[in-house]
C-alpha cells in the first residue's frame, strides 16, 4: 500500500515538473511553439483594409493577453474611419481578426501591430484571436456599427 502511494506520488510530481518546464520554457520571447497553420488562411476571406483611409482615422487601442480583449466592445458608425492598435500583451502569439472586416498580423509577446478599415454596414461582427484555440478560451469581442 505505501508503494503505491509512493509510486503515485513520484508520478504526480514529475508531471507537475514537466507542466512547469513547459510553461516556463514558452514564456521565454523567441522560444514560443510553433504555430499550426488555419487549413483556409483568413486573409482569403478577407478584403484588404483600404489604403485610401483617411489619415483622420479614429484610434481604437485594443491589448490582447491569455485569453482576452480589452476591450471586447468597440462601438463605431457606419463609414467612419477606423485604425486599430493591437498590443500583446500576452506571453503567447496572438492576433485580432474581425471577421469578415479586416484583421491585424500574428504578433509576439510585447508587439503592436496597427491596421485601418471602413467601418461596414450595420451590425455586430465578431472579433477574435485566431491562433488555435484562443478563442474558444475566451479572446473574443464584439464590434457594434450603428
């Protein structure tokens, strides 16, 4: 019976080891794993964000980390000017896509990338992180044109 408990004991802390190991070691900038690519790569799906938006774009700053936006709302109207600032605040490569709108690049830990849009048509569009699995763990957000 004590080599039992013994045996699962050793178990237990070579696996909590390994979970540390492997939590550590993708915390380190450069040694992130490798991402798997989408099988349809969202830019085919989504237009260009428009070179000839006007530089009196409206900044929206959105931070991205595990697993979330903040915001996760972002109001706009309809035609206006828009250019969002993505920061990763994270430890993992992240993204924000706005579905079927625009999106910015996959960028690592403590990267910015910016893009622009024309604000479409009225309705709610969803926004994302597209790295596998991200956002069904929650980095997810709504953008409201009215």
């Amino acid at each position: 019976m004590r080599k039992t408990i013994l045996v699962y004991l050793i178990v237990g802390l070579v696996l909590v080891a390994g979970l540390y190991w492997l939590i550590r070691r993708g915390a380190s900038p450069g040694n992130s794993p490798p991402l798997t690519p989408l099988a349809t790569p969202l830019t085919s799906a989504l237009p260009n964000p428009s070179p000839a938006v006007s530089t009196e774009a409206r900044q929206i700053d959105v931070t991205g980390d595990e697993f979330s936006f903040d915001p996760t709302l972002i109001n706009a109207r309809v035609g206006e000017n828009i250019r969002i600032v993505f920061t990763n605040a994270g430890r993992f490569p992240h993204n924000l896509v706005i579905e079927g709108v625009a999106q910015s690049q996959i960028i690592g830990s403590g990267e910015s990338d910016a893009f622009e849009f024309v604000v479409p048509p009225v309705g709610e569009y969803s926004f994302l992180c597209s790295v596998p699995g991200h956002a069904a763990a929650g980095m997810k957000g709504v953008l409201k044109v009215e």
